[in-house]
C-alpha cells in the first residue's frame, strides 16, 4: 500500500518491461520512501509537491493516518520537506508561465533521464532539472529543481542562453554573444535578462507568478513586463542610411525609444524600409539581416545596377558583412521557365494570327492600306490604312530563361508590356469598327438610290394598263363603226 502511495505521490517510479514486470525505485536522491516499523506507517510526500490523501475516515483510521470516524471522507495530509534552494516549497505542480509566446510548465516528477525515470523523449534535451525543445519551450520538475532552473528557463524563452540539442537526450548550453543570464543575488532578488528579440513579457497560470516574486508589490499582478534598453554599446541614437534600391526611397532610419520619428521595434524597422524595397529580420542572436523584398529576390543590394547600399553612424555598434547574392530556387525557377517557354509559344501564335488575317490581297494587320469607292466616278471613297499588329509591332519581345520572370519585379515588366499590347489593341479595335460603321451607312444608302432609281425608270417605260385597254376598245369600235357606214355607202 505503501509503495502504491508514493507512485501516486512521486516519490517512487516504475517503470515497466515488455514483459510486464515493474521496476519500483526512488524518484530522486533526495526523496524519501514511505515505510513502516512498528506498527507505526510514516509516509513521506515528494519534494514537488504536498501530499494529500482522501477516503473514508474509517479506513483511514485503520491505517493510523487519522483519528476521525465514520463512513464520510476524511483527508490526511504531509507537507512537503525541502532544501532552501528547492522549487518544491515554491511551486506548484502544474503551474505554468508564458515567457514570450514561449511556455514554461512545472511538473512534479524527476527529470527524465535521471534515475528510476523515463528517458530523454526525442526531439528535447535535458539541462539540469530542464527539459526544453531548444526552441524556447520547456518544462522544470519540481523534485530536485532549484529558482536557478526556472531562470535557465526563462533565458531559453528570451534567447539570452541558447541549448543546442545533441540528439541524445543532452545538448550544449550557451549564453549569447552580448548578453548576460538570468541569475539571483544573495538577498534572493531575481535579475532577469530581457534579451534582445523583445520587451519581457510574463504571464502565468497557477502560483508561478507570486511564488516567483512576479506579482507586484500587492502580488495580484497578472503579467510582469520589462522593457529592453540600450546599454553601453547600444544603437539608440544611432542612423542607418539606405540609398535608392531598385527606383525606391531612399531612407533614413534612427534607433530610438519609437517616438519622434525613431525606430524601436523591427516592425517599424520594416514600415521604413518597405518604401525602399527593402526588409529586415533579427535571429535569436540578435544579429540583424537586411534583404530584398519578393518583388526584386534576383538583385543584390549595394549592386550597381540596383543600388541599395548602406552606411551611416553604425560603425562602433555593428559590422555590417559584404551583400549575398541572390540565390536561386531550383524547384521556383523550374517552373518560371516552362512560363516562359509558354510566352514565347504564343506569341508565335500573335505573330502567325497576324500573318493569315488577308483577304482578297489585303491584310489590314500587316500595313496593307484599303480604299472604298462609294460612287462611280471615283470622287467619294475612303482609305483605311493597316497596321502591323504581329508580336513585335505590339512590343512584346521573346522572353529569356533565367533573365524574365525570375522575380516579381521582371514579372511585373512583361504585365505591363502586355496592359500597353492591349490597349493598342483595343485602339484599333475601335478605329475599325468607325470605319466599319461608315461603309455600312454607305452601303444602305447606295442600296435606296438603287431603288429610287429603279422605281423612275420603271415609270418612264411601262405603261398603264387601263389607259392601253380602253384606247384599243376605242379603236376596235372606230373600225367598226367605219366598216359599217363604208357598207352602208355601198
């Protein structure tokens, strides 16, 4: 039963064979296991946490835990026994603090790796009584943790130390270039190290906040915060110069408090420079990079084609190392060129569009002039004169692999290149479709003079019918009657 406690506790581990069978020990060299002599069971608690035991009173009572009576709850309890430098009297099990977006967890249990514990999981490392990813994120065990470990923690999450993992459950532990660790002074005052990424922004869940001093003054504060600031050696009051890159503004950039025009944080870095085509990022190091935008990936700043170098009063404060160049993506310029192999085909296409669209020996998109005649002597016409619209007359060139659409910026060329195409396009279009508009009005109107004409001359040449018919019954009579009196005369 004993040992069923401490595994509840922690102050025992097992761990457990493929075969089934439990290996029970100590969790750590300074727990100790529960027993019992004489009659009497003593019971210990672990170092990361107090024990507390509930169930009913009599059975309690019959393990000489309490003296309460009856079938309702009772609950024993051990207060845990630390060192003074031990987490456990502290902390508890749990509790949690966010350092920078990067989460610190306190659990009671012996580090892994350690004796009668689990291993090393893969992909962290183990630095004292800290298991951290080696991106910032980790976790202190309580049972033999000391205020020490939670501030290695903490320098994890600013980068002020960095620990590079080895692949076998350790790693290597390093202070970055410029900074100083967290540590504690004799009097028990935390001097917590900011870093250089960001201001120092702490919150947390359970205890860890006022346990670790954190809390403010009334110990009620929600969130401890710290602003970085420029010590010797710093770059407040300092300027960057930036020249012209790619046809942008130049700028100029001073390191300040973020007031009055200066620059505190990278993204007011970044709101200068995006004017002048230019980016900044700063690593866990601090080091500070400076780079094209998308738009212009192929150029390299302080080139002469591109422009873009910096200077200014930095000299003491930074070194800055000679501009990269560019470097390509296979993968992205791969497809870049079957792009450009696809522009190429179809302005074949324009320019073999434009070579067939003859008709009768006119061929209006290759400079050919047509002239319509609207009357028969020659004196009304009109002369509609072609253009050449294949791919070169529309100023589209043959791109090239590697030189067009290898970034954004060449991209946006050939897009405008093709906004003017059709525009002009567009022009012409309507230029002919006027002329157009003109030959169909000359046309309806040739075809009523047509019938105008027609109409008079069918009315100077036919004759009417009725007028012709009564005239020959008229003559018809007239002979008869002079057949007859001739006839009579006789």
């Amino acid at each position: 039963l004993l040992s069923a406690i401490d595994l509840a506790s922690g102050v025992q581990t097992a761990s457990i064979s493929s075969t089934g069978v439990a290996t029970i020990g100590v969790a750590s060299g300074t727990a100790t296991a529960s027993s019992i002599a004489a009659g009497v069971a003593t019971i210990k608690s672990s170092t990361g946490a107090d024990l507390s035991i509930t169930g009913k009173a009599d059975f309690l009572k019959s393990l000489g835990l309490t003296s309460a009576t009856g079938s309702g709850n009772a609950v024993f309890t051990v207060t845990r026994t630390t060192t003074s430098g031990s987490l456990g009297s502290l902390v508890q099990d749990g509790s949690t603090l966010n350092v920078d977006g990067h989460v610190i967890t306190f659990k009671n249990a012996p580090i892994p790796g350690s004796t009668n514990a689990p291993a090393v999981p893969s992909g962290f490392g183990a630095s004292g009584n800290v298991l951290t990813d080696g991106n910032g994120n980790s976790t202190v065990y309580l049972q033999a943790g000391s205020v020490a470990d939670v501030l290695k923690a903490i320098d994890f999450a600013t980068g002020v130390q960095t620990f590079t993992l080895n692949g076998s459950g350790g790693g290597t532990l390093a202070t970055a270039s410029g900074q100083i660790a967290s540590s504690i002074n004799a009097s028990g005052q935390l001097k917590l190290s900011t870093g250089v990424n960001a201001d120092l922004s702490i919150t947390g869940t359970g205890n860890a906040l006022s346990a670790l001093g954190l809390a403010g003054n009334t110990g009620s504060a929600t969130a401890f915060t710290a602003a970085r600031t420029s010590g010797v050696g710093g770059i407040s009051g300092k300027t960057l110069t930036f020249s012209s890159f790619n046809g942008g503004t130049a700028v100029n950039v001073t390191f300040g408090d973020g007031t009055n025009g200066t620059v505190k944080t990278l993204d007011q870095l970044n709101s200068s420079l995006q004017a002048n085509n230019l980016t900044a990022t700063i690593d866990a190091n601090g080091l500070l990079t400076v780079s094209t935008t998308n738009d212009y990936a192929s150029s390299t700043i302080g080139s002469s084609s591109a422009g873009g170098s910096i200077g200014g009063t930095l000299t003491t404060a930074l070194t800055f190392s000679t501009a990269s160049s560019p470097v390509q993506d296979t993968v992205a310029q791969t497809a870049r060129a079957n792009l450009v192999n696809q522009y190429n085909n179809i302005l074949q296409q324009i320019d073999s569009t434009a070579q067939d669209s003859s008709f009768n020996g006119v061929n209006l998109l290759n400079g050919d002039q047509l002239k319509l005649v609207f009357d028969e002597t020659g004196k009304s016409s009109l002369s509609i004169t072609g253009v050449t619209y294949n791919s070169k007359g529309l100023g589209l060139a043959s791109l090239t692999s590697g030189v067009d659409f290898i970034d954004n910026s060449a991209t946006n060329k050939v897009l405008t290149n093709l906004n003017a195409a059709s525009s002009t396009l567009r022009s012409e279009a309507s230029a002919l479709g006027s002329n157009l508009t003109i030959v169909q009005v000359r046309q309806d109107f040739n075809k009523n003079l047509i019938n105008v004409l027609q109409t008079g001359s069918s009315n100077l040449t036919l004759a009417d019918t009725n007028v012709e018919a009564a005239n020959s019954q008229a003559l018809s009579t007239r002979q008869s009657i002079a057949v007859s009196a001739l006839s009579l005369a006789n």
